[in-house]
C-alpha cells in the first residue's frame, strides 16, 4: 500500500481498511501482529536523562510510534513510552532480520507496514544523528501491536473525549499526567497516615442502612440473601464500629457513590477518604489536617503553594483563617443568634436576598442556603467552626453552647472540601438526633440521615472520645482547577453508540444492544 493511497483516504473507515491490508500483509509474511511478550529492558527517560553515561550502549526501547519520515535509505520513527520520548534512526544497511519463537523482526522494506500509533520494539545502539539529536540506531524492529483505528491529531469534543479516554490521553497527554497526579495524590495520603500509625481497613460497599451523609443512594439486589442493599454514600458509620471494636487510629480510601445530578462539582461515584482517630478532638483534628494538606500539596506539586482555582489565588503556605459560623452570620444577615433562630425567620431572609425554596423548607435546610450564598466569596483556605446542632445530626455537641458542635470544614475557593468533627458517643444522644433525622425524612426529606438501630447499639457498648475527618477527590479537582469530569479517569455517560461503530459492525443490531441496556439496568 503506498503512502499517496494513504494519505487521500482520510476518513476513519478508510483509514481502518487500510490498516486491516497491512495486516494482512504482514501476517502473510510471517509476522505476528500482536505477540505475547517485548524484550524491552530500558525506558527511554533513563536514556533522555543519562545519555552521556549511556551513549554508546545497545539498549532495547518499546512504545507507541508517534511519527514516520522517510528519506530513501533512511528512516526516522519517533517512539514514546510512557515516561518520554526518542528518534529511532534507521539505516537501511545497518538493520538485520531475526527470527524469534514467535514472530521475527522487520526488514527495512517492511517498515512501510507501520503506522503512526502502532507499538513496535527497538534493539540498537544509544547515538546522536549528525544534527545532534538524541536516537537509538536500530538494528531490529519488531512489531508489538498493529492499530487499526488512527490516533486523531486533535480532540476538543468534550463528549468524545469523556467516552474514549484512551484516545483523549493519547492526544492530550496533560490529561494523563493529571490522572498520575491524582494517583499521587491518594498516594501521599496513605504515606501521611501510615506516618502517623494509622491502619487502612477496607470497609463495605454494600450497606443495609446508608449512613454518615446527606445523599440520596443507589439501591441494589443481593441474590444470595435476596435482599435490597444501599451503595455507601460515606465510610463514616462502618469505620466508627471499627473504633467500638478496639482500633484506635484508622481510615480507609475508596468510592463511594450519591444518587445526584452532575455537575462541574459533583459526580455519582467518586473516591473519598474518612479517617477517625481516638482521643482527639476537633480541634487537634484543624492543626492535623493542615498538616494534611502540606504534605499532600508538597508530595504532588512540589515547592508550589498559590493556586489558582476558579476567580480565586489561594495561597497555602499562609495560616488558615477561622470563620465562626454564628459571627458570619450576624455580619452578613444581622441575625442575633443562628443557634435559635425560627423557621419564619429562615424563609423571611431567604425571601429578602432572593433564594428560592421548597414549600417543605426547615430550618437546617434554609440555613445552609443562606450559608452558601456567604460561602461562594470566601478565597481561604479557611475553616469553618461552631455549626448549630441542627445541621450536624452525627457531631458531639459544644460544652460552651450545647445548641452548636465541635466540627469544622475546610473553605477553598467558595466551596466546602472537608469535614472534621470530634464524633458523638453518648447513645441517647444519638438515638434521639437520628428519631428527629426520621422526621426529616418522613416529611419528604430525602437526603436526611437514615435510622441506624445496630450503630446507636454499638455505642451502648462504649465508643472512646474520637475525631473524625472525611474529604474527597474534589480536593485534587480544585487544585487542578478541572471540573469532576475532567478530574476522573471514566466519567459516567449515557449508554449510545457512534455512527463510525456501527458502520463497522454490521452484522451487529447496535438498536437492541442499547434497548437491553437499559432494559437490564431497570432490574
């Protein structure tokens, strides 16, 4: 197949024919396409990184190509890995077929069967061209995958990107360097606790009783029990048993999931990460998790401390201010005392600064719209402290103010990334916060705090004063300053099909593939 033919077939299906032709030819040659193992044993940043000491040596380099030129008796390919990327200078008079137990190596002739984004495999020796460009000069080439569908020059459609993130981290690489960023990110969390003698136990997805937050859960069927589970919407209430049980310092890192909308904040399914520790408090709780988050911010971007995330330049390297949640709101609101404040005092203030709200409006739901609306100016980082006890069903009440709770939340960029609270243990206590959470709930309250019986048990038996502290994967999206979509590898999407997929497959009935689907996904 000649390179003109190539070039004026540029649509996909086109392209993939193409593709499919020379693997034919190849196979026909006695080459396999796509062997089982590469005798790669260098990555091409240790040669970019210490050619001098390697100039000279004959390595063997793998990767994707990125780029053919040819000039008669020349060729130069550009391989990357992922840690970088280097020429291979081939010479016609310098490259050698061998055969291997499974395949053999390609003659110079052959190499007119790659294309860009296939994987190829190159032994040869560490050299600079005569232009002084770092290279490989090959003396095998050996096919490791034959592409059949293009690598796009561009990708800017944010669906199409979403769908095929495999594509999207190939053309925009900067998407693959954050998804390493954020497996750092968790990464250098687990060093902070395990610094700290913390024990990561891995808890339940599946719960009877969903607890530990304000979300509406994805429900599912255990067949084996023939029973109806919830997906956790929080770690909390499983890792505070743990501490009823004897642990002392423990957290756990993995998803949990909220049956809400999407939005540049917020995902169904996110990973989280929630912590409890033992005979702290809250306030012990602030200094630690500022501590958390230096060495976090340090581990993964180094020496930078100012980020800039949405309007906002936040400045880490600087203390935390504190914000008294009853002070805020006597400045911004004039209310006397949020910690007795009315539900028609609520809605006359809702009203008056034109927050919309539901017919069944309460107290804690309208005090934290009015809140928010304060949030949103707030630069930080901050701390948020004093919550009435209304908003905090699960938060050890204040010994200065029985009406407010020993939490406090983080404040970045207007928006709340954490919650720290020293945990109630008093059983009554709880039971009778969680009877007012059922009220809630039974008044059409959704997001309200499920009853939890076998918890409010747990505590009969005795829970030691403890701190408790849980943040998300939105940190790492507001130090990036992405969106939740852009800040995860696999966003969720609709179901669908592309016309290009279902041009190929044909024998394939695609409009019954999507309605059982979704037929199935209503089980």
């Amino acid at each position: 197949m000649n390179e003109q033919a190539q070039v004026e077939s540029s649509d996909l299906l086109g392209q993939r024919q193409l593709r499919i032709e020379k693997l034919a030819q190849l196979k026909k040659a006695g080459i396999l396409a796509y062997p089982s193992n590469s005798r790669r044993d260098t990555e091409i940043k240790q040669i970019v990184d210490n050619f001098d000491a390697v100039n000279g040596q004959n390595v063997i380099v793998a990767g994707r190509i990125k780029n053919i030129r040819s000039h008669g008796k020349l060729k130069f390919i550009d391989v990357a890995d992922d840690s970088s990327k280097i020429q291979i200078y081939i010479k016609i008079d310098e490259i050698v077929v061998t055969e291997f137990k499974e395949t053999r190596s390609l003659s110079f002739e052959e190499l007119d069967l790659l294309d860009s984004g296939d994987f190829i495999e190159v032994s040869g020796e560490v050299t600079r061209t005569q232009r002084g460009e770092m290279s490989v000069l090959a003396r095998e080439v050996v096919l490791l995958t034959k592409i059949l569908r293009p690598i796009p020059v561009a990708l800017e459609d944010k669906e199409e990107r979403f769908r095929r993130r495999y594509v999207d981290m190939n053309v925009n690489p900067e998407v693959r360097e954050r998804m390493k960023r954020r497996a750092l990110f968790w990464e250098a969390h687990r060093e902070f606790f395990k610094s700290r003698d913390f024990y990561e136990v891995s808890i339940p997805v599946l719960e009877h009783v969903p607890g530990g937050g304000d979300a509406v859960p994805f429900t599912t069927h255990m067949n084996a029990i023939d029973e109806d589970f919830f997906l956790r919407i929080s770690h909390e209430l499983p890792l505070k048993r743990l501490i009823g049980g004897g642990f002392e310092r423990v957290y756990d890192i993995g998803a949990r999931f909220r049956n809400e909308g999407l939005s540049d904040e917020h995902i169904p399914e996110h990973v989280a990460m929630e912590f409890y520790w033992s005979y702290a408090n809250w306030q012990d709780g602030m200094k630690f998790i500022q501590d958390l988050f230096s060495f976090v911010i340090k581990r993964v971007y180094g020496d930078k401390t100012i980020f800039k995330i949405r309007e906002f330049e936040v400045d880490f390297s600087k203390p935390w201010d504190i914000i008294d949640f009853n002070e805020i709101f006597q400045k911004t609101y004039g209310v006397k005392d949020i910690y007795t404040i009315t539900l028609e005092e609520v809605k006359e203030l809702l009203t008056k600064h034109g927050i919309s709200f539901e017919r069944t409006i309460n107290i804690p739901r309208g005090v934290d719209a009015l809140w928010k609306r304060i949030r949103k100016t707030v630069t930080g980082p901050a701390f948020l402290i004093n919550h009435p006890k209304y908003l905090s069903p699960l938060q050890k009440p204040s010994v200065d103010n029985p009406n407010m709770v020993e939490r406090f939340q983080p404040i970045i960029a207007g928006s709340e990334l954490g919650n720290g609270w020293s945990e109630v243990n008093d059983p009554i206590d709880q039971y009778e916060r969680f009877l007012e959470q059922q009220k809630m709930r039974d008044a059409g309250d959704e997001e309200a705090q499920w009853l939890d019986i076998d918890y409010v048990e747990m505590l009969e038996y005795g829970m030691p004063p403890t701190f408790g502290y849980g943040h998300s994967e939105r940190v790492f999206w507001f130090l990036e300053n992405v969106t939740a979509r852009e800040g995860v590898p696999f966003p969720q999407l609709k179901f669908t099909f592309d016309d290009i997929t279902k041009k190929i497959y044909t024998e394939l009935d695609f409009d019954e593939l999507e309605h059982k689907n979704k037929s199935d996904s209503k089980k």
